[in-house]
C-alpha cells in the first residue's frame, strides 16, 4: 500500500505542476527547499533564538529563576533537556502537518535538516549520546499513517551524526487520543503508562537522544523518557522540530 501510493504521488507530481506546499505558488524558475517549499516561505519558518529554558528549551523572553520557564517549573518532566529549532507556528506548523497527516514524508530531509543544522549551531552533545530514539505510534495509527514521522527524523539525524536507531526500543502501550484534542491537565493523564521499554539491554546505561516532530507540554516526551529511564537509561535528552 504505502509503495502504490508513492507510486501515486510521483504520478501527480508528473501530471501537475511542483507548487509550494506553504502558499500555493508554482515552484517552477523560483528559488525553493528540495523543490518543495519556496525560498520565501521558508524564510519565514520562526527559529528559536537563545536563551532557552534549561527544560523544554523554547526560547525565553526574559531572564527567569535557573533559566526554567514558568511552565517547567510547575511541571515534572522526566527528561534532562528539550530543545527545538523552530516555534510551533506559521510556515513550520503548516509543514509539520503536511508530513503528518497527508502523507508527505518526503519532507523529511528537509525538515530534519532543520534539527542538524540546530544541533551544530549550539553545539548539542552528540559524541555523548549513545543512542537515537523516535517516540513510537501505536501500531493501529501507524496502519492508518503508514509511517512514523520521528523514525524518518531520526534516521537522517542519526545517520548524519554516525549514532545508532533503537526504533523498536519503546513501545506504545495503549492507543490514546491524539494530544492536539485535549487540554494541557488531560494531556498529562492521556499518555500516562503508555510506554514502555522492550530492549531493556540495549538501553541501560545509555545516554539517549529522545526524538519526535512537536513538543507542546512536554506530556509524552516525560513519559517516553520515563519508560527509558525506567529502563536503566542515563541521561535522556529531547529533540523536537518544534515547540
């Protein structure tokens, strides 16, 4: 199923003309990303400047008590840090959607370029992380999507950086409601015990890189990370496109 519909796609992309998946324009003798995404469009994809917050890692806009945002500091998150290139919002809300839920994976290297060239531009301790782990889906929404957007994140950010994927090392215990529909009290206990470790050996000890697309409040990252540590994982460490 998923190669007739690549199969598919590359039809139409044949059939019709390359338009900009942000604003609709034709892509055709314009400056674009992998002829996807306008120039100008991808200009205007919000970075997350420093100083971050020493817990999720959106940007701060004042200084604040240990560099922790309000929010984290009411919150218990399991994972050590969290960062993101980009604010949730605009272009990379719009692209982030594309590669979810209509089936654009091709945008993958595009989008985790983003992450790379975050990570190099501050430095993120990759020599010290021994592992890179996508958050799972639950096997039902991963027949429905057919992929899983944090694997093909993942996998370009591991292969750049020479470290190893453990994709099956989490697993989804329950098939819970998607997070977008809840309030940030009922994000909390909707992933509740809802990971778990599989590969306990390959895990324990470990410093692990925790990647998935979106961080909101944190809710499913601490949960996964949870389940790692719970595992035996040392330092877990979160990689998001966007928070």
């Amino acid at each position: 199923m998923n190669m007739l519909r690549k199969f598919l796609q590359s039809l139409a992309d044949i059939i019709y003309p390359k338009i900009c998946l942000v604003c609709k324009a034709a892509l055709k003798g314009v400056s674009c990303v992998d002829n996807l995404v306008c120039a100008e469009c991808w200009a205007k994809i919000k970075r997350n400047p420093p100083p971050f917050c020493h817990s999720c890692g959106r940007h701060l806009e004042k200084p604040v008590l240990k560099n922790i945002c309000p929010a984290c500091v009411r919150s218990q998150l399991h994972f050590d840090r969290a960062f993101a290139p980009c604010a949730y919002e605009g272009v990379i809300k719009e692209l982030i959607h594309a590669f979810k839920y209509q089936g654009k994976e091709h945008l993958g290297p595009a989008l985790t370029g983003l992450m790379i060239e975050f990570i190099e531009e501050y430095s993120l301790p990759m020599d010290y992380l021994d592992l890179v782990v996508p958050i799972p889906l639950h096997e039902t929404r991963l027949r429905e999507r057919e992929f899983n957007q944090a694997q093909i994140l993942s996998n370009h950010i591991a292969g750049k950086f020479n470290r190893t994927v453990l994709p099956d090392s989490l697993k989804r215990l329950r098939h819970t409601r998607t997070q977008t529909e809840l309030e940030i009290n009922q994000r909390l206990l909707n992933v509740k015990g809802s990971f778990a470790a599989t590969k306990k050996e390959d895990i324990k000890g470990k410093n692990i890189l925790l990647v998935d697309d979106v961080l909101t409040t944190g809710a499913t990252c601490s949960e996964a990370a949870y389940a790692l540590k719970d595992a035996g994982a040392n330092i877990v460490i979160v990689l998001t496109l966007a928070n």
